[in-house]
C-alpha cells in the first residue's frame, strides 16, 4: 500500500513539476508540447552546468525581444539567451562557454520551441 501511494505522489509531483515548466516555456498548462521540450532541455542545462534563475531570465529576454511566432533568426536568439560576459559580466546563464556541439543542441532546442 505504501509503494503504491508512493507511486501516486510520484506521478503527481511530476505532473506538477511538468506544469511548471510548461508554463515557464511559454505554453498553456494542457499544451503537451511544453512537456516534450521540457524534457529535451533540462539534462541540456544540467549538463553544461547553468545558472537556472539566470537561464530564465534570460529565456524571458529572448521571448521578449522576438515576440513574434514568425521569426526565424534562431541564431540571435541564442546569442539574447548566452548573454556575453565579455560585454556585461554575469549576463550568462552558463558557467562556462558553450562547445560548438552544445550550441547546436541549444540551437536545435529554440526552433523546436520557436
């Protein structure tokens, strides 16, 4: 009985956690799609060891500036979201610089978000 209950919480909590992020991405509660991209980015921002609360600050910063569903002009959003420690420090959500593999991997991930 104990397992079984703890199996309910844990399928709660992930539901919960899962309207979150939805939420955080920009999509409504029931869109599934937030979901999905949910679970491609976060080992993405595990593995290159980010800043979460920087990381969507400036997340925030890219659905501002590029408002519009249309745009194509992924690579600036990526940039709006690396920030650049040369020009202002702390503007990066990343502890270090990104790889070229794991610029493509952010790159992939905003035109699936896009």
């Amino acid at each position: 009985l104990i397992r079984e209950e703890l199996g309910n919480a844990q399928e709660i909590f992930q539901d919960e956690i899962e309207r979150v992020f939805r939420s955080k991405l920009g999509f409504e509660l029931e869109e599934e799609i937030g979901s999905d991209l949910w679970r491609d980015l976060e080992p993405l921002i595990r593995e290159v060891k980010t800043d979460w609360t920087l990381f969507w600050r400036r997340l925030t910063m890219v659905m501002k500036e590029y408002s519009s569903l249309d745009s194509t002009d992924y690579a600036d959003m990526l940039d709006l979201l690396m920030g650049n420690d040369e020009v202002k420090a702390g503007s990066s959500p990343f502890y270090e610089a990104l790889n070229e593999d794991y610029r493509s991997k952010f790159l992939e991930w905003i035109r699936m978000w896009r």
